[in-house]
C-alpha cells in the first residue's frame, strides 16, 4: 500500500488546523476597556509591589520596637575541658591539673520602665509604619494616573494613525485624477507631480504615526508590568466629550489638601521623628530592669545550682554629649519635615490649579477644533468641486487637503488631552 496518499492527507489536516487556529485567534482579538487596564496595572505594577514590600517591611520594625516589652529569656549549655597549673600548699609544688566543666543555665530580663525611651521608638515605628502605608496609597494614585495618561495616548496615535490613513486615501485618490486629466490633456504635467509629492509626504506622515503607536504601546505594557493579556489586544475608545462638572477651584484646594497622601505621609514623618525625639531626651533618665537566672554547673555530676535575681537600674551620667547629638539632629529633621509639608502643599495647591486651568482650555480647544473640522471640511469639499470642473488648481486643493488633514489631528489631539486633563485633575485633587 502506498503511504504517500495518507502522509498527504494528514500533513493537509494539520496545515488546516494550524490556518483555523491562527483566524481564532485574530478573531478573538481582546477589547480592554480602560477599567481593565487600570485593575491590571493595580496588581501587576512592579511600583506598587515594592511599597507593598516597604509596608511589610515597616511592620517588622514595628515587631522589633514592641519586643523590649515582653521578657527576654535565653538559655545557655556548655561543657569546657579545663589545663591549669596549680600549687601544693604543702610542698610548693607545682602540678598540672585538667578536669571538664559542665554548665546548664537559664535567664530572664523582663522591662520596667524607662521614662518613655521603649514607648518612644515603638511609636516611632507605628509612625513610620502608617506613613509607609500611604505611600502604598500615593504609588497606586501615581500608577492609575499614568496608566490613564498613556491610555489615552495610545487611542490618541491610534486616531492620529487613522487620519494619515484617510489623507493617504485622499491624496491617493486626487492622484489617480491628476493623472487621468493629464492623460486627457485637461492638467499640465505638474498636477500629476504635486500629487505624487503629496502621496509621499502622507505615507511619510503614516509611517512615523504607525511608529508612534507602537511606542505608545511598549509604555502602556512596561507601566503595566508586562502585557495586559496573552494573545492580541485592542484598547476600548471613549467618546469624545465637551462637557464636564466642575466644581470651584478652592473647592478642590480644600479637598486636595485632605485627600492628598504624600501630606499625610510628611505628617506621619514628622510624628514619627517627635516620638523618636522623646525617645532620646529619656536617655536622661535611668532604665529600670528586672532579671533572674539560674543554673547548673560543676566539674562532674551531680552539677550544683545556682540562681539570683533582682532589679537593675542603669543611668547614663556622661556619654561624651552623644544623647545631645541625637537630640539636635531630630530637632533639625523636624523642622526639616515641617518645611516639606509646607512645600508639598504648595505644590498641591499648585498641581490643583494647572490642572483645573488645564481641563477648561481643553474644553474650549476641543469646541474650536470641532468648527475647525467643519470649516476645514466645507473647504476641502469646495477645493474638490473645483477642481474636478477644471476652475481650481492643484496648489488650491493640496492646501484645502493639508488644512483638512491637521484640523482633524488636532482634533484627536484635543480630545485625548481633554481625558488626560480629567486623569490629572483627578491625581491633583488625591481622588
């Protein structure tokens, strides 16, 4: 039996299963709308992920600050082979002796009180923890707002794409007349020229705008940690939108400055250096500890015990003005912070402000953009009906194409701005 026929058939199935496969998957082509992205960014950022990591770190200082309170215990076991010389009391003379050494032994401290230099520090780090947790709060606000931004870039050079698409078909178009005028001997040899020039310099513009895109893409998927999806992907668009509700400029000052978490974050700081200064200005003040300890311990068994207990108090007289150096220097970081706080609130009021001024003009540009088009397009369609009658000229029409073709980027330029405006409004105000 010949097995070519079968070999055949089953290298036919298999090239059938691949092309079937392959359409599926350009078929089921993934829309994310802008939601999906934020939530994808919110879970696979590495940003966030290294706050994340910065909060637990802080909780573990946390852990450390508070062990002073509980009892310290630890145990201690050895065995040790004594070589020593000793000396005859009789005959005064010398002998080495060795003999082993057994020790088995358990002690505990336990704190007391220390005039504040315990419950300062452990503050301290709950201080420092919270202001670690807002900064997980202002990493995800950074995030969302850039996820958003590029977001609407990427729509932004897909529309910008589209446009050099629609000028490449209209200068196409304008072309293929030139030449059949020239032909018919209507136009002189420069139409057909101009047009060509033209042609070019709008496959040119695609070019750069398709390259664009592309770029737009990468920094969507590296701020997102990687792509969104496995397989193709396209991105939802948004309605172009001319209207928004604006509330007063102070209004959102106001709510800025209790929203915001990089303020929260300097006032945690400066609470978290307070405690430590109160820590320090303790030292003065002696520490008051309890503690026991026994053991067993003999040179051979049975071992002998041994056991104390008691109160120590310790209180630093003189530490070369070291206690002083701590207390100046969370002194300076305190007035330090306070001078971010007032500067970060500064840059709030003024983050709030650009933003706000930012979103109305490009609510008024999207206004003017909208008529540009349409006065652009009235234009152009005029140019065109002139033309094709043999009145107009090939520079009339180039221009009314070039005109038509920016109005309508500047446009999508317009509109993608006006969400981006909306995205950093939102950030500036701490939503």
């Amino acid at each position: 039996m010949n097995a070519w026929p079968v070999r055949a058939a089953v290298a036919w199935m298999i090239l059938l299963l691949m092309a079937s496969s392959i359409s599926i998957s350009f078929a089921q082509e993934n829309v994310l709308t802008l939601d999906q992205i934020v939530e994808t960014a919110i879970h696979k950022n590495p940003g966030i992920t290294i706050s994340q990591q910065e909060v637990e770190a802080s909780r573990a200082r946390v852990t450390q600050a508070t062990s002073a309170y509980y009892p310290q215990v630890s145990a201690v076991t050895g065995y040790n082979r004594l070589n020593q010389w000793n000396t005859n009391v009789f005959t005064q003379m010398d002998f080495r002796g060795q003999y082993d050494y057994y020790q088995m032994g358990v002690s505990v401290s336990q704190y007391l009180y220390d005039f504040g230099q315990t419950s300062g520090k452990v503050d301290s780090s709950r201080y420092s923890l919270s202001a670690s947790e807002k900064g997980v709060v202002k990493t995800i606000a950074d995030t969302v707002r850039d996820t958003k931004k590029i977001y609407y870039e990427v729509l932004k050079r897909q529309n910008l794409v589209k446009v050099s698409q629609e000028s490449i078909r209209i200068q196409e178009e304008h072309l293929n007349q030139a030449k059949a005028f020239y032909q018919a001997g209507i136009r002189p040899k420069i139409d057909v020229t101009k047009s060509e020039t033209e042609y070019a310099s709008s496959r040119l513009n695609l070019i750069r705008a398709e390259f664009a895109l592309q770029a737009s893409r990468y920094d969507l998927e590296t701020l997102l940690g990687g792509p969104p999806v496995s397989g193709p992907y396209a991105l939802a668009d948004v309605a172009i939108q001319t209207t928004a509700e604006m509330m007063e400029v102070e209004t959102l000052i106001r709510e800025a400055g209790d929203r915001r978490p990089e303020i929260a974050v300097i006032k945690d700081l400066i609470k978290a250096t307070q405690a430590l200064l109160k820590s320090s200005e303790a030292v003065h003040w002696p520490s008051i500890t309890a503690n026991a300890a026994g053991s067993l311990e003999n040179n051979e068994f049975p071992l002998q015990d041994y056991w104390q207990m008691g109160v120590n108090i310790s209180w630093p007289l003189f530490t070369g003005f070291r206690i002083q150096g701590k207390i100046a220097e969370f002194r300076a970081e305190i007035d330090k912070l306070t001078a971010r706080l007032k500067q970060a609130e500064l840059q709030v009021l003024n983050e709030v402000s650009v933003a706000y001024l930012g979103l109305n003009a490009s609510i008024e540009a999207i206004v003017t953009s909208e008529q540009a088009v349409k006065q652009a397009q009235e234009n152009m369609d005029l140019a065109d009906g002139r033309y094709r009658n043999g009145v107009g000229n090939a520079i009339e029409y180039s221009d009314a194409e070039l005109a038509l073709t920016q109005a309508k980027s500047n446009l999508v330029l317009t509109a993608y701005q006006y969400h981006q405006q909306v995205a950093e409004l939102d950030h500036a105000v701490g939503r």
